[in-house]
C-alpha cells in the first residue's frame, strides 16, 4: 500500500518512513502542504500521514484538500497536545490522530485498520441493497445518501457511521462497537472521535441535537437510529 507522509523535519520524515517501509509500506514524502498537494495529484497514494505544522500551507487546510478530492485516510500525526487542535482536524476530514511520541507498531496497526475500512471498488460485484429508514436512504454500492430526496454529502467515515446505524435502526450500538465497526479499532487516539462525527453527521441530516428525531444519543451507552415512524394515515 502507497503512503504520503507529509512531515516538515527532514530526520523524523527519513526515519518515519524507513520504519514504515519495514511494515510493508510503499513511502512518498513531502515538507510542505503546496508538495503534499502535487506528491498525491501525481501518485494518488491509499493512506496520507498528515503534521499539522508545516511551513507556509497549514496541515488543516492539505486535509480539507484531499476530503474533497478523495475519500482515502487520513491519519493527523503531530506533536500538539491541544484538544481543540484534535477536534477541529476531525472535523475537517482527518479519520485518526495520533500524538508523538508514538510507537511504529501502534501506528502501523492503526494505517492497516484504517486502510480496511476504506472503500474498495470491486469489479462484477453484486449490486448491494439501498437502506431506507424513514427520510433517509443510503446506496452503498453508489457510497450515497439521500434525505428527503436530496443528496447529502457525507465523509467516508460519516458514511460509514450512518451506513452501521441505518443497518441496526432501532438498537441501541454502543460506542465501542461503532468505534470497532467503523475505525476497527477499540480506542482511538482521542476519545470524542465517535462524537465529533455523530455531531458532524446530525448536523449535515438536519437533525437537531437537543431533540434528534434521527440518531439519538443513549446516555452511558452510545447511539440509536430512530427507526421509520409507522404511516398514520388510513389505508384506503
């Protein structure tokens, strides 16, 4: 599997992708935002390990640029410890974060389950059935998301989130399975990753969170899709 790894300083980028290459990994590097922008235009690599901190094009702004050209991973890899810093890279696409120091292996691990969840387009497969519950309805061979009829633009991960949810509607999935169901792993880096993408997802279904009549928030558990409200009007 190809990788981008978008690191500023010269010896932790060698050394990041030399252990990473052990693993299995096909390595690109780039310094700085403008060349992440170009490496992945010319390489389009499955997974990117994004800094925040690089000079001139900040790490946010690469990460909003790949999110809207490609749904491939995003892994944030940076020294910063600020919990707003997490948060917002989640909310503009990042699908992990790791904090340095870190170990190779941990990292390697968390690549291969991201790279997983990814979607795989898969030639002569068998058309997959469209999920309707209630206003919404999801294609997942067509990775689409209709509500009320109107196409909704949804991330790979709030895709997948909701793909899991409309799935089990009416059971309450607690937050580890989704964690596992979605990211594929039991703890991520940062422990509002499930939240900030339900806030993200309810948000983008016009769901409002003080009173959601779509996904419901089951406090000390995790989250519920409302199932279909029975037809109240007479049969004819």
């Amino acid at each position: 599997m190809s990788v981008l790894v978008v690191e500023d300083e010269p010896a932790y980028a060698e050394a990041l992708a030399a252990g990473l290459s052990q693993e299995g990994f096909e390595i690109a590097v780039a310094a700085t935002g403008e060349e992440a922008i170009r490496r992945f235009a010319e390489r389009r690599p499955d997974l990117v390990l994004l800094d925040l901190v690089l000079p001139g094009m900040s790490g946010l702004d690469v990460c909003r640029w790949v999110r809207n050209h490609s749904s491939v991973p995003v892994i944030v890899v940076t020294a910063r410890t600020d919990e707003m810093d997490t948060v917002v890279a989640l909310e503009v696409g990042a699908d992990d974060y790791v904090t340095k120091p870190f170990r190779l292996r941990e990292l390697a691990a968390r690549m291969r389950a991201a790279l997983r969840r990814a979607p795989v387009p898969l030639r002569g497969a068998p058309a997959l059935e469209t999920i309707v519950v209630g206003r919404v309805a999801l294609d997942a061979q067509r990775h689409a998301v209709d509500l009320d009829g109107e196409p909704v633009d949804l991330s790979l991960k709030e895709f997948q989130l909701l793909e899991v949810l409309l799935a089990n509607a009416g059971r309450v999935l607690a937050r580890g399975t989704l964690l596992e169901r979605v990211w594929g792993i039991d703890v991520p880096s940062n422990p509002k990753t499930l939240d900030v993408h339900i806030g993200r997802l309810r948000a983008k279904l016009s769901d409002d969170a003080s009173s959601p009549s779509l996904i419901e928030t089951v406090r000390g558990i995790g989250y519920r899709f409302r199932p279909a409200e029975p037809s109240t009007t007479p049969p004819t």
